[in-house]
C-alpha cells in the first residue's frame, strides 16, 4: 500500500485529502447515498476482485431502486474499480463505490428533480469485520427488517443502514456480538450487514428473496458450494425458534467472509462450538477467495 491514497472520483484520480464534499451534500444530509461494498484479495496470482461485475450490477440496481442515474456504465465502474486497487497498490482490499448527489442545498427533492449523481470509489487495507475466535453470540433485535413498503431491503441505499446501526448498537450495548432482526412478520431475514444461514440435521438452510434481504453475493457463492459439496440447501422461511434449536448457523457477507455463531439469545448452537460444516464451508470459501479453488476461479477479477 502506498503512503499516499488515492479515490476515484467522478472519472478522476483524487488524492485522499482532496477528495471531499460540501457539509449540505444532499446525501450526507439525508441519506440518499448508495453504495456498495467488495473486496480484493491477495490472491494466488496476485491481487483479486472478488465477483466484481455482480457487485457492480447490484450498485445499478440499487440505483434504479432509487430513482438515481449514474452517469457511468457498468463497464466504467468495473474498470474504475480496478484502477483504483491497482493506483493504491492493494493486496486485501475493501472497496466502496458510493453514487450520491454531490449538490449543496436542503430542498428535499431538488437533486433528484435536477440530477447531479457524482460516484467516487475508495479502496482501502482491509482483513476482516467482525471475526471472533470462537463464534459470534448474537441477538434478536428489538428492531424489525426494513420491508419495501419502507424502503428496500434488496437495494443496498445508505438509509437502510440507520436501521442496521441500531440493530447493532443494542446488541452490542447488550454485551452480544451482532444482532439478527426479524421481518415484521416474524420471520429470521439478517444480520445488520449479513445474510444468515442455519445448518439443521445436515441440510443448509437460508431465507428466499422474498423474505426482505439483500441477495447478498457471499449467499450465493456460499449456496454454490453448498451444494458442489453435495449438501442440500434450502431457501425457505426461518422462524426464530428454529434457529434456537438449529444445529450449526453462521453468517455471510463481503466484510465478514463465513463467521460462525454459537448463541442466540443465549441458547447455544448446537454444542456452542463451531460446527462441522460451517467449518468446511467456511475453509472452501476462504479457498475460494484466494485462488486455491480452481473451479472457482471465475469469480476472480484480477487486477
Ligand atoms: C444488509 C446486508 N445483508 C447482507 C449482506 C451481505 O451481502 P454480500 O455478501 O453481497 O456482501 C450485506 C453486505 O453487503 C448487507 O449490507
């Protein structure tokens, strides 16, 4: 990594203290960001993107989701994004592409009326969130999932977040790791920045699209092995119980890689150690990042 950062920024190299916005910025003022969150890896043959164009074809269905032209291609983002690992000579990255409207002013609507949207990506040194030797003890949070007929749980928008950021700040103030909310129906859907799985009598199990997720790009890479592992998955409704009685559960998602839980509302997963498939899930996944899995070299980007 180099002394001196570098983020991209509405098609130019920008130098980290240089690359900043007005205090009344629309999105900063409330919260009509988007954004999303993918890594680089220091990778078999050098430095990685993982599943890059996924990730850039979410940031552009975030941002029809809410209403914002970007005014780049998915190509550009793609190619920008490798520009800026490659400028800040990075090895184990986290990248964040963010579209906002970069105009001043408190007219609620006027930005979307008038749209300036600007994207700037950063790309920093990053190991891993959340990682706990041992497994997470995780809590059901008292705050509900946001549902798309508050915003949209499938679009990554910044104002999805301040849910998250409660959700994580009670359970943390409870003394847990990480929350899991429930739907307003009652139904398991995620973590604050996490999709969850549950392992029960050896079938790996997840809750659908329709349960007020993110579609999240670990979930789907996770399934994959999953079942080229040969183990069955399903894709179906969790209720809180059964995640109180499941035998192994875990988390996914970009930043956290495949985190074990061991408690939920302090009734232990399983034993409370680390399950068995989470652990070869969790091994096959971190292969997979690091260009060690053949078959899964396809989602390398390398840059
Ligand atoms: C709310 C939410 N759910 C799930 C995930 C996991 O998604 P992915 O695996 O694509 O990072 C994230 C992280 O992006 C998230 O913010």
């Amino acid at each position: 990594m180099s002394d001196q950062q570098y983020i991209w920024m509405d098609g130019k190299m920008v130098k980290e203290q240089d690359a900043n916005v007005h205090v009344l910025t629309h999105s900063l003022q409330y919260a009509s960001g988007i954004f999303e969150g993918t890594r680089s890896f220091t990778a078999k043959k050098g430095t990685a993107i993982f599943r890059l164009k996924e990730h850039t074809h979410r940031f552009f269905n975030t941002a029809k989701i809410a209403h914002m032209t970007l005014p780049f291609t998915e190509q550009q983002i793609n190619t920008a994004t490798i520009e800026v690992v490659r400028k800040n000579k990075l090895g184990d990255s986290y990248i964040r592409p963010f579209g906002y409207y970069g105009v001043k002013g408190v007219g609620l609507t006027n930005p979307v009326k008038y749209p300036k949207v600007s994207v700037a990506i950063a790309a920093f040194y990053f190991a891993r969130y959340l990682e706990k030797k041992g497994g997470l003890r995780c809590k059901i949070s008292s705050y509900r999932k946001v549902s798309s007929s508050m915003l949209s749980p499938r679009a990554k928008l910044s104002a999805n977040y301040m849910g998250s950021l409660l959700a994580s700040l009670e359970a943390k103030d409870a003394g847990y790791d990480e929350a899991i909310l429930l739907s307003e129906s009652g139904h398991v859907t995620e973590g604050p920045a996490e999709n969850i799985f549950m392992v029960s009598e050896g079938t790996v199990v997840t809750p659908p699209s329709s349960a007020n997720i993110l579609m999240g790009i670990t979930r789907d890479s996770i399934i994959r092995i999953a079942k080229d592992l040969g183990f069955a998955v399903e894709e179906r409704n969790i209720h809180r119980e059964e995640l109180y009685t499941c035998d192994e559960a875990f988390f996914t998602g970009t930043a956290v890689e495949l985190e074990p839980i061991v408690s939920i509302d302090k009734r232990k997963t399983g034993d409370g150690k680390i399950g068995p498939i989470t652990k070869r899930l969790s091994d096959t996944y971190s292969q997979a990042l690091r260009g060690q899995k053949k078959e899964y070299e396809k989602w390398l980007t390398y840059v």
